[in-house]
C-alpha cells in the first residue's frame, strides 16, 4: 500500500518517539470532540508536548489547528510541526535533552 508524503513523515515520527520511550497517541478526528494535532505525547517523568506532520513545508496548519498550537505554546508547553528530516532533526534534539531531565525526575520522584 502506498504511502501518502504525509504518511511517511508521520512513520519517522512514530519511530523517534518509540525511541525515547514516549507515551504517545492519534486522537480520531471524527468531527466529535476537539480536533487538533496528530500526536499528543507524554516523556517518561510527565512532559508532555504535541506534533503535527504535514507533507510539506509549504502545506499550512488549518486555522484550528494553528489555534490550538498558539494555546499550547501560550501554555509553555512544547509543539512541533514535522514536515521534513530538518524538522524532525529538531524533534530528536529537543527529545534527547529532555528525555535525560524527565529520567532524572522519575528517578527524584523513586527516592
């Protein structure tokens, strides 16, 4: 089966969250509830932050979804938006830097 160029940027961003053990999900966009981004994810230790895939840069974010991107980030709470291997390269390093403090406040937490 074919992939869309949408698809396949969402596969590599499945891949890299699997990698740092990321608690993620793809909520169903059926028209009920609030429709928004595609992953919503929780590191191990409790941050959360959010992704949405597009196909290309030049594809823009539907006006809900931008909304929603602007109250998170108004939140302090980290977004992206993945479209290509550059933005994904910021993804990972942003993961790896925070993947180690969220380990260091489980392990805070154990004690």
């Amino acid at each position: 089966m074919a992939q869309t160029p949408e698809g396949k940027i969402k596969e590599k961003v499945k891949v890299l969250l699997n990698q740092y053990y990321v608690y993620w999900f793809m909520p169903v966009n059926t028209g009920l509830g609030a429709a928004g981004v595609d992953f919503h994810c929780v590191l191990p230790g409790g941050l959360a932050f959010f992704v949405e895939t597009k196909k290309d840069e030049d594809e823009p974010l539907r006006t809900r979804q931008d909304n929603l991107l602007r109250k998170l980030h108004n939140m302090s709470i980290q977004t992206f938006v993945i479209y290509d291997d550059q933005s994904l390269r910021k993804l990972h390093m942003w993961l790896e830097r925070n993947s180690m403090m969220s380990l260091q406040i489980k392990q805070v937490r154990i004690r």
